[in-house]
C-alpha cells in the first residue's frame, strides 16, 4: 500500500468569476454572501477585485470577484490565474458579449477550467438556446451539446440553481483533488493593495499552502514585513488562516505588487520565490509627440493598474500612487505643470485648497470611465485647431498667376490679417494652403 504524506492535505477551491459589464456577477455573490455590495458599486461596475468566502454543505469555497468591463482586462487576467476555477457569467437574455469573449480568451490563455452560470434566468422571454448557441459559435461546448462545460441557470432575485451551482463547483473540487502542503512555508498570492490614512498598508492576500498568521515574517519580490494585523474577510482579527482561505495582512513595508506570490514564516527569503508572472504598474507613451504630464492617485494599487493603462498614450504619468492625495502630489503638479487625476480616494479639503490656489487642473471621480472621459474632453481642447480667422468663400473671381486664387467671402469668425497663413478646406477635407 502506497504511504501518503502526511503534510499534504486537501483544500478548498479558489473561484474566480468573470463576465461581461452588467450580467451580475456581483449580484450573484451577493446572493451567496447576503449582502449588497452591488448597491455599493459607483456606476453599478465593480471597480476592485474582491474575495470572499463562503460555506456551502460544510465546505468552504473562496471565490475572487473580477471587474467585467474592458478597461479591467489586466485585473481579470490576474484573477484567473490565481483560481482553480472559473464561473463565466452570462446574462441569459443577452448571451455572449464582447468580454464574455475577451474572458474565454483569458480563460484559455491561463488554462484555467470553468463553469458558465446563465444569470437572470426569471426574466420573462429568456431564451437560453440562444445563449448555448452563442457558445457554440465560440468553441465552448456545453454538456449535452458535445461538450464537457459544465453550466447551470441561475437567479440572483429568486435564488433558483444558486445551490446547484456550488454544488458544480464542490464536485469539481472533488475531482480535481486539490491539495496544499499544510506544515511548509506560508505561500499564496497578492489580490489587491490599498493605503489607508490610519492602518497604512492593507493588503488583500489568498493563501495556497500552509498557515498565515500574526507575527510571521512575510516575503514578496518587491517588499518585505512582518504580519502585524491579519484578518478575514469579513475584517474580523484571525488567529491563522487556512490554505485557500482570503485575507487582509497590515505589516508590509512599501506596497507590494498587485498579482505577485508571497511566501511567510521564520524562514521566509526571496529566494523560495518562484517565477510567476507579475504585473507591475507602467506607463510607456509614444515617444513621437509630446504629451500632457500627469500626476495620478487611485484608492489602491490595482485600480492604480487600471488608471495607468487606460492613460497610457494619452499623458505621461511623472506620478503614480495610491492613497489619499497628499501636499507632495500637489506640489508634484505644480513643478511639471501636471495634471491631478484622482480616482476614488480621499481629497482633504487643505489639499484641495492648495490645489486651487496654485491653479492645478484636477479631474476626480468614482467612475473611472466618466473620469477618462473628463481628461479625453480636456486633451481635445489642447489638440484643436488654432486659428485668428475663419472665412466661409461666397464667390471666385478668377486667377491671379497661375498659382495664386482670387476669392471673395465672409468672415465668420476672429480677425483676417494681411500676411498670416491660410488653409484651405471643403466639407472638413484640407485642400491646400497659401
């Protein structure tokens, strides 16, 4: 009989879910959890990655909840790749959709198995055939329809499959036979970074393998601490946590990377490390026209990712930070002539006088696309024509040389001035200039 290891022991699955902006991946949760996060949410979009635990006939399931809309595509790549498994949401009624594609590509991408859950199945006229067609058309084949994808309808109002879709992933867990080394090092992964004003730096973690708890030395590639605080995810004070189990660590020195391993415990070192691909916060603009400078502060590090990747192209960033925005990040501005984009963190009102004193153009809001929507409006100003006159031409008389066009017309707006450069357009077509 073949002897076991004793340090090896079963854990539960890790569940990432993903999907289109609005086919209720949060309401979903919400339904597990009994809460209502989705009510919380600026512009009804998730704007963080979140996780949570839940039980569901005695076992524990975590599950990472990933923004749907297209700008967060770097944050639901590193969720997947955190999971065991996925839950791809699709609104019944609506089938698949641009992300719904984009997250079976990541889901490929990172080999990660999944299983569709069709939301809003009480709506009145659902036609699900439509939706499993919409699969088929994308390679994703359905059990019952040649396939081995696992799918369950559910509702997030009445509560119906909501059982019978834990009870699929419960299943898979069972046959994957997910297991975790229970007496090494501390080892799991990094799922967001915030910065308060009063705690510091709080982190949002996943443990794989062995036992988090206070006390304990901690490890990333770009920072190091000690496990001051360490609570659930429910924010109460934990004593350990357990392989699969999210949680909150204070204690890091300098925030670490959003996405990257950590390992913890007395013997804890950058080197038990291994190489798994991190996602750091940057910015590479063009180098072939000169852009807007911009200082830019967001309430965490992964939204920070966001806000970078969404500028990339349009400003260059001097400055990138999350937390509350401080003297400095005015300052910042104020010597590089920057902007002051600020996504949902905190702005005190002396700073914000200081702001306004010293002339600062900032955009602030809790929406990150009425935020770039703010700068895109402004940048366009920057970029429009600039002209001393415009003349509509009412009539041509003829040619002087044979290079030269005498016209008469209005002008409709500025001042015409003798010897100042013309363009020439018809229906926002350039002809020439003179």
């Amino acid at each position: 009989m073949k002897a076991t290891n004793p340090t090896i022991e079963r854990r539960s699955p890790v569940v990432v879910v993903l999907g289109h902006v609005d086919h209720g991946k949060t309401s979903l949760l919400d339904w597990m959890r009994h809460t209502k996060v989705v009510a919380r949410e600026s512009g009804g979009i998730t704007q963080a990655v979140g996780a949570y635990e839940v039980v569901h006939s005695g076992e524990r399931i975590t599950f990472i909840d990933t923004p749907g809309h297209e700008a967060f595509r770097a944050m639901r790549r590193r969720g997947a790749s955190i999971a065991d498994v996925a839950v791809l949401v699709i609104a019944a009624d609506e089938g698949v959709k641009p992300q719904t594609e984009e997250s079976i590509a990541i889901l490929r991408e990172t080999k990660t198995p999944f299983i569709i859950a069709f939301t809003k199945a009480d709506k009145p006229g659902v036609n699900l055939d439509k939706a499993k067609n919409d699969l088929l058309s994308h390679e994703v084949f359905l059990e019952g329809y040649g396939g081995d994808v696992s799918y369950q309808s559910v509702s997030s109002v009445t509560g119906e499959g909501m059982n019978e879709l834990l009870d699929l992933i419960l299943l898979f867990a069972s046959v994957s036979d997910l297991s975790c080394d229970v007496r090494g090092c501390a080892r799991g992964y990094i799922v967001e970074v915030k910065k308060d004003s009063r705690r510091g730096t709080v982190v949002t973690v996943v443990l794989r393998d062995g036992r988090l708890a206070p006390g304990m030395p901690i490890v990333t590639r770009s920072t190091s601490g000690r496990v001051r605080i360490l609570e659930d995810c429910s924010g109460r004070a934990a004593e350990s946590l357990l392989p699969s189990s999210p949680g909150l660590v204070i204690g890091f020195e300098a925030l670490p990377t959003v996405g990257e391993p950590f390992v913890a415990g007395e013997s804890a070192s950058i080197d038990l490390l291994t190489t798994e691909e991190q996602v750091p916060v940057s910015v590479a603009p063009p180098a072939d026209r000169e852009l807007a400078t911009a200082v830019i502060k967001a309430d965490s590090v992964g939204s920070l990712e966001v806000l970078a990747d969404l500028l990339a192209g349009k400003v260059r960033v001097i400055a990138a930070s999350a937390g509350e925005v401080t003297d400095g990040d005015v300052s910042a501005a104020i010597s590089s002539h920057a902007l002051l984009i600020i996504f949902r963190t905190k702005f005190q009102k002396n700073v914000e006088q200081f702001a306004k004193n010293q002339n600062v153009l900032v955009f602030s809001s809790e929406v990150i696309y009425e935020l770039l929507e703010f700068v895109e409006k402004h940048l366009e100003s920057l970029v429009a024509p600039r002209f001393g006159a415009r003349l509509t031409v009412l009539a041509i008389f003829g040619s002087k040389g044979r290079e030269e066009q005498v016209v008469g017309g209005r002008v409709t707006e500025g001042v015409l001035r003798l010897g100042k450069r013309v363009e020439i357009s018809r229906r926002g077509i350039s002809l020439g200039d003179g």
